[in-house]
C-alpha cells in the first residue's frame, strides 16, 4: 500500500509504503520496488528511509535507480522480515522524488 502527501503532480512529497510480504526476505532477496515515472528532482541515488521500521532496512537506506525506476531495500545480513508482518517505511519530501504525470488510485503499474 503506498500513500503519498501532497498529492500535487510535479511536486515533492512524502511517500509511505506499508509493506507485507508473504514469505520471509532476507538479505539474499532485498525489497525491489518497480515506481514508473516517478523521478528525483535531486539525483539522489542513496535514499534515506524513516518510519517506523526503517530500521529493517540496512543502514535505513534505499537505493534509486533511475534508469530502471527500481528503488532497492536491501535487509541487513542475519536479519529478515517476516511473513505476514506489516512493515512502514517512509520516504520524506527531502529526498526529492515527484509524483509522475499520471498516477492512478491502486495503480497496477507499481
């Protein structure tokens, strides 16, 4: 589930995934995130995650590429997130990512 405020086409916002997964991820199998169109207005590629459980995130850092508009969470080494768990991470408006020309509730692109 992804929620997104302001909702404002070419503007910064701040991006909450609720995240559940059905089967456990480690470290072998990060979090990959396909967001088409979407676009940091910084150039950033190291992003800073906060939320209740960034720290389930190695270093609490996402990594964007823009090529393939693939954002990566990598688990740490020796941790996991559990199946079936809820999991919140956000992403602030200081990082820099706009929302896309289009996008649509429920999006199935993402």
């Amino acid at each position: 589930h992804f929620d997104y405020e302001p909702r404002d086409q070419g503007s910064t916002f701040l991006f909450t995934i609720t995240f559940q997964p059905t089967v456990n991820i480690t470290s072998d199998e990060p979090i990959e995130l396909t967001l088409p169109q979407f676009q940091n207005i910084l150039q950033k590629r190291n992003i800073h995650l906060t939320g209740t459980d960034a720290s389930r995130i190695a270093s609490a850092t996402a990594f964007w590429n823009r090529t393939t508009q693939i954002l990566t969470m990598p688990v740490p080494v020796a941790e996991q997130l559990d199946a079936f768990g809820t999991y919140e991470f956000k992403i602030e408006e200081s990082q820099g990512f706009i929302l896309p020309d289009e996008l649509f509730r429920n999006d199935p692109r993402l």
